[in-house]
C-alpha cells in the first residue's frame, strides 16, 4: 500500500518522533510499501535529497511546556491549495499524522485529507494543556473526528489526550534499534579507569530535571569519592549554567561531553555503570532509557508515568520521587555499592529492551492499519487487499 508519514516537527532538526518516522518507514519498506514522508525543514533542499520527503512550511523554534519545539505557525498552511494537490496527485492509501492537532501542517494535512484511511499517534504526555481546551470547539473536535484510528505510545499518552478527546486509542510503543543500541559495542577507554561512572543523556532543559543529579551526585561524590558524572547533550545557554556551577560547587569528577554523535552514543551508555534520568514530568515514554537498557546498563530514574511505563522498580532499575535529591543520591549509592544488583538489573533490561524492537513496533502499526481497513467503507485497493492477506512479515512484499 502506499503510506503518507506525517511529522509537524522540523525534519532536519533530530527530534523523537522523527526517529520514530524515519523508523516506521525504513521498516515498512521492506515490507514492500511505497512510503513518503510530509514534514517543514529548516533546509527542504537537503531534506528532500533522497526523494521521500515532500517539504511544506518553514518552522520557526517556539518555547512551549519547557521545551523548544521546531515547527510551522502560519494560519495559510492548513488552507493551503498546494497540500490538497499533492495528496490528490499522491493517492494514498494510509495518511498517518504524529501529533495530528500540533498546528499547522499535522492539522493542514488532516484538514484536506478524503478518502485516505487517516490515523493519528499521539506522543505527548501533560499535567494539562492551554491550547486543547480553547480551540477544541472552534476546530479541533472537527479535525480530530476526521481520524479513523487513534494510537497513543504509552498509558501516559493515552490519558493526557483523552482527557480533553475522549476515544478508543490502540496503545502502540516506541521502538528502539536493537542493532544499534547493543551491549557488544566497546566501552570508551577513558572511562574505564576503575571509576564508577553515572551517565545522563539528554538536552539541559529544565524538565528534564538535570539540577536534582548534580545536586545528588554532590552527595554520592562525599560517599563514595571513586565515582564519575558524564553529561552528554548539546551545548547551549542552560548547558554553560549548569557546566558554571559543578566549576562553582568544586564537584569533581564530572565531564561536560557536549553533544555525541548518534553513532558513539552506544559506547557511553556501555561506559556507564548506571543510567540516570531525573526528569520531573512531561515524559509520555523513555526513549533514553530503552537505549541505555538495551546495552544492558541499569537505571534510576525519577518515578513519572512515562518512566514508570518501561522501568519496574526493583527490577531493571530504581524509581523515585521526582525533585528529591536525597531520594535519587540514595537510589543512586543503592547500586553503585552493589556490582552484583547492577549487573543483575542490566541484564533484565537488555532483556526487556528487545520487546521493543523496531520491527515488532513497525508490524504493530502495520496491523493496526489492516484492522481498520477490515471496516474502512473507502475504496480498498488491490493492493491493500493484499496487504492484510500476505503482508504481515517483514519482507514480505506484493507482488
């Protein structure tokens, strides 16, 4: 069949749902679908270089729930003419939008959507939500009854979005490259120096609740001197902050690496003794915790509903109360006084970690498809036909 995947978000800007597009589609190619990705670019002449990207709207970076988010604003987009063409030119058969009420190019591509099957996935996870509420009845409701299916990646997703759009919702997690992500990459030298090494992953954001490690790990470091912090993530303002004040608080022992490249983030997360994310909310899932789990390293990390989803406390990692220092130093002591509990607890995750294989998500989505298609009452192609009769492993095309 042929398949439209929508990301609202900069295309060119890395950003977890698309790394969770460009999964979907390399996985639904081999299994012989014709798959096109919709998304803005910052740089639509790269974006466009490998011919499965068609480019509308130019983000702009918008400060929204803590967090930087690179995406379209203009009204004109979703009334665009130019967007309607293209999907009456393209003739596809699924339209399937992340995030499909993030305006203005998720809901520009609804909007003009037809006689496409049109699934939405919904990422994100709130305490609560301005912009739902007051454009619900002005345009959301019509826009998000035009959706034939509905997925969320986790629980927490689920009941972010239903509070304000009640529905049945299928529960479709995020994946993780098991190829990649592998506990048989080999570990960075200079790191492995007898030390005992905590390593946080992501941007310094102040949800992601970074100031609560350092704070911990002041506190660990006066316990147990032979230990080490390693901070990967992308320099910026709140980087320069946080890098000021270890300098400030005399802390030892803790390297700034700055921004790692996609293909040596496996070796750190082999280097680290433990994983540590202390985000304080707004996580629907813990991609970074998959990626640490699956090179089999265990995890503490702040007891949220999107963490919740993929650690089991006790069992392939600790949870704690967000915002507590003393809590996450104790967690965090817990297991690096206890190799034979760490190397117990990386085991299971890495375990763990192979249920979430991007091949077992993408057949997933692939189903879930099948399953509406069964009751769609628009044209079914030959080729969806048959799709849900012989392709349902991978590699398997029609022929």
């Amino acid at each position: 069949m042929k398949i439209a995947l929508v990301s609202p978000y900069d295309y060119a800007y890395p950003s977890g749902v698309n790394i969770h597009i460009s999964h979907l589609q390399d996985n639904f190619t081999r299994m012989g679908h014709q798959v096109k990705i919709i998304a803005p670019s910052s740089n639509p002449r790269e974006t466009q270089r490998n011919g499965d990207v068609i480019v509308f709207g130019r983000p702009i970076p918008i400060h929204a729930s803590g967090s930087v988010v690179r995406s379209p604003v203009s009204p004109k987009l979703v009334f665009s003419r130019r967007i309607g063409d293209m999907l009456r030119q393209e003739k596809f058969d699924v339209i399937h939008i992340h995030e499909p009420l993030m305006p203005t190019l998720a809901t520009a591509v609804l909007h003009h959507a037809s006689q496409e099957l049109t699934v939405g996935t919904f990422h994100a996870f709130r305490a609560r939500s301005w912009g739902y509420p007051f454009w619900k009845p002005i345009c959301l409701n019509r826009w998000f009854n035009k959706l034939d299916g509905r997925i969320a990646v986790s629980e927490a997703a689920l009941q972010f979005v239903s509070k304000y759009f009640p529905a049945d919702y299928k529960i479709i997690p995020n994946g993780i490259d098991l190829q990649h992500f592998t506990g048989d990459v080999t570990p960075i030298p200079e790191y492995c120096d007898g030390k005992l090494n905590i390593l946080f992953v992501g941007r310094m954001e102040k949800r992601k609740g970074f100031k609560y490690l350092l704070g911990a790990y002041e506190r660990v470091k006066r316990e147990l001197p032979e230990c080490r912090l390693i901070v990967v993530g992308p320099q910026g303002r709140s980087w320069q902050k946080y890098r000021g004040l270890a300098i400030k608080r005399n802390l030892k022992d803790v390297v700034f690496a700055g921004y790692v490249s996609y293909e040596d983030l496996p070796r750190y997360y082999k280097s680290a003794d433990i994983f540590c994310s202390p985000a304080t909310d707004k996580e629907s899932f813990g991609i970074v915790l998959l990626e640490a789990m699956a090179v089999g390293t265990p995890i503490v990390a702040s007891d949220i509903a999107g963490y919740a989803a993929v650690v089991h406390h006790g069992v392939n990692g600790l949870l704690v109360k967000p915002r507590d220092e003393q809590a996450l130093a104790n967690a965090l002591l817990q297991l690096l006084q206890d190799k034979s509990l760490r190397e117990s607890m990386g085991n299971i995750a890495e375990l763990k970690a192979k249920d979430y294989n991007w091949e077992t998500v993408a057949q997933q989505v692939m189903s879930y498809y099948n399953d509406l298609l069964q009751g769609y009452p628009g044209k079914v192609s030959e080729e969806i036909t048959c799709a849900q009769q012989g392709s349902t492993q991978l590699g398997t095309a029609c022929k």
